[in-house]
C-alpha cells in the first residue's frame, strides 16, 4: 500500500473515521472536565482530586459510568499527568515559609 497523498493527492491527507469504540464523553464534556479538574488544582482550599473524584462528576454531571482504571486512560488521553504535587494547605504563608529559613541552624559554623 502507497501514500495515502500520492494515491488520493491531499483529500489522502485528511482524517479519516477510525475504528474501535468511540468516547464516551464529546469533546465539550470533555472541555467542562478539564475545566472542572484545573479548577480543583488550583484551588485555595488544598485538597487532592484522586480518581473517583473524578468517575463522581463524570456520573453527576454526565450520567456515563468509566471503570476506575479507565479514568486514567481518559485522563492521559486530555493530556493529565497522573504525577501530582503536594496540595497546598489554605493557610500557608511563603511569607512564614521564608522567614523560617532565614533562621540559622544551631550545627551550622
């Protein structure tokens, strides 16, 4: 088999329908969970999503039902990491973290 531009010019070039089953969610659900997941991580009251967080809204707000271990395949898929930092506290304060390093350690000469 050929390329696809050189047997059919440019219409070769463009998507065609793929095989296997299609998304569960369409693209605009898929937008208002993305939105909904950066929203939770930068949230000021701390907190981490963890996956059935996630199955929760999706059944809440879209009534589909992923089994756990496929959360992480559609997050891969909207371009997550599933490598989290830790959450921030709502109290923190840099201002109280950088004078805490300010302080001199007793060992130190």
């Amino acid at each position: 088999m050929g390329s696809p531009f050189l047997e059919e010019g440019l219409e070769g070039l463009q998507e065609k329908p793929r095989s296997g089953r299609p998304a569960f969610l369409t693209a605009d659900q898929q937008n208002q969970l993305r939105q909904f997941i950066k929203s939770e991580a930068t949230s000021p009251t701390g907190g981490r999503l963890i996956a059935s967080d996630i199955h929760h809204y999706i059944v809440t707000h879209f009534d589909k039902h992923y089994h756990p271990n496929s959360i992480y395949y559609l997050l891969e898929h909207m371009g997550f990491s599933w490598i989290t930092s830790r959450s921030k506290h709502p109290k923190q304060s840099q201002k109280a973290q950088d004078d805490f390093k300010k302080i001199p350690n007793r060992n130190d000469p």
